[in-house]
C-alpha cells in the first residue's frame, strides 16, 4: 500500500441487495485483525448487520441529530413562503397553521432562512445512533437509522465524521455500504479511496453491476469487483469487466457451506479453503498499491 496515506479506505458496495457484501466485508475485517487493527464501518443504516458476525463489546452508544424547523405560532404571520420554498412537502400551509412533517425534511434550512419574522427556528432531532463495538484489533463502527426515518445520507456523513475524527490511525478501514445506486450509496463510498463491487454471474447481478459501474465513473471513484456465488451463472462478468478496465479482484465459489456458515451468522475464516479465497482478495487488494 502507498505510505503516503494514513489510512486506505475500502467501501464495499453492490448495484442490489442479496450479492454478499456483508459476507466480503466481515470476513475481510476478521482477516486483516488477525495481524493488525482494522477499522469495519457499517454504513447500511436502514439494515446494519455486520455485528451479528461478532461477540464484540458495545463500548458506546452515540446519539445522532439531525436539524429540523419547529413552528412557533405566536411569531407566524402565516404567510406561506416556507411552504412554497419547501421542495420536499416537509411543510405544510393548512391556512390557520403550518404542518411539519420532520421525517420528510432534508435539512435543507431554506423554510428557517426566509421565513422574514423567524418562526421556524431549527432544533435537534434525534434520527438514530453509532453504536461502537470492541472486538480486539478489530473496531466496529454501525450506524443505526431510527426507523421512523426517510432519508439515511445523513446519518451516513455522521458515521464519516466519526471516522474521521477519531479513527484516522487506523490504516485499514472497511465500509460496508448499503445496496444500489442512489443517493445513500454515494455518501457512502464518496470518501472512500477506492470501491468493491461484489456481483453474481447473471443477467440481474450483470445489470445491476452496469449501473454501479457507471454510477462510480461519473465521480471518477476507482473500483473493482469479486463475483459471488461463481459458477453458479455465466461469464458474462468477466467480458464486461475486461471491456470497461475494472480490477478483477477475485471469486467467492457457489458452496451451500457457505450459505449456512452466513445464515448462522459465522465467519468463513475457520474453514482453510474459504480462508484462503479472502486472503487471495486482500493480496489482490495491496497490489493495487492505493
């Protein structure tokens, strides 16, 4: 790896869910801690469950807030400028009132801003959690989106500051991203060095690597893929990668074993065979020289 960065950040992503980007990032984070500290970020926020695969400590529970307006009647002349410079029906004019439906604010501050007699003051609100969990060399951060929640990005941008503010010593970091191609995806690997797309060998899981694939080019994210559950389709895959010039950084064989081992919530790493497929992906990974 290249010594000029403190830190060499991996996000693992995928164009759907279902592909094993879990099973890639836990068992990559277990892998690298056999030697050395290694930081796993859970930004799945909607569905974290990296932490299943550990008999970690949770050492911290950090409350989140996020900024929404609240709407103070006695100031109000009920204009209803904040209503129409709301883009995302998050307010409300009912005439005699204003409604706010904090689930469907993007913190944008524009009702708070132009309100010209300031009765939309911004308060906190509480959107979720980063849960910090001591497992050895290993440090799991999860974030964790309250489930009344519409928007995860920006839970997800405050699991990053975390990161950053706290954990930049560490030189491997793991970000096990949610699924697809939307918005979340994108804060989730933007600060990332570099992306792992794990795909399937079919029509579906070919599609949807398309997507990715063009989603990281337009902000120039370099990237690479493994294939899970190989053999299991076609080599469909493998023409698209070596047509756009994506990494091929290894496969993950189609092995009911593995199925269960994920089902029940284990790691591959006991079985010598499925040990040796993860640390051919990490090789694969320092030879990248990030």
């Amino acid at each position: 790896m290249n010594s000029s960065k403190s830190c060499i950040k991996l996000a693992i992503a995928s164009g759907k869910g279902g592909t094993g980007k879990t099973l890639l990032s836990t068992n990559l984070a277990a892998l690298i801690a056999e030697s050395q500290n290694v930081l796993l970020v859970d930004l799945d926020v909607e569905e974290p469950n990296d932490s299943i695969f550990f008999q970690g400590k949770l050492k911290a529970v950090l409350p989140q807030h996020k900024m929404i307006p609240e709407w103070d009647s006695e100031k109000c002349t009920l204009c209803g400028l904040c209503a129409k410079v709301c883009n995302f029906g998050a307010v409300v004019d009912l005439g005699t009132s204003i409604s706010i439906t904090p689930p469907l604010c993007h913190n944008c501050y524009a009702c708070s801003e132009l309100c010209p007699v300031d009765a939309l003051p911004m308060v906190e609100s509480h959107m979720g959690d980063i849960n910090l969990f001591d497992n050895g060399k290993l440090t799991l951060l999860e974030g964790r989106l309250n489930t009344n929640e519409e928007h995860s990005v920006p839970l997800i941008e405050k699991v990053h500051k975390e990161v950053e503010k706290n954990y930049s010593h560490i030189k491997y970091q793991i970000f096990d991203s949610p699924p697809g191609t939307s918005c979340p995806v994108v804060a989730a690997t933007s600060k990332c060095h570099y992306v792992i797309l794990v795909t399937e060998p079919t029509p579906f899981g070919l599609n949807d690597l398309v997507m990715a694939v063009e989603m990281l080019k337009v902000y120039d994210k370099p990237m690479g893929v493994i294939i899970n559950r190989d053999g299991a389709g076609n080599e469909k895959i493998e023409e698209f990668c070596e047509k756009e010039g994506v990494d091929m950084l290894g496969k993950i064989p189609y092995d009911m074993e593995i199925a269960r081992a994920y089902s029940r919530g284990e790691l591959l790493l006991g079985n010598g065979s499925y040990k040796a497929i993860i640390s051919n992906i990490f090789n694969a990974i320092e030879k990248l020289h990030l």
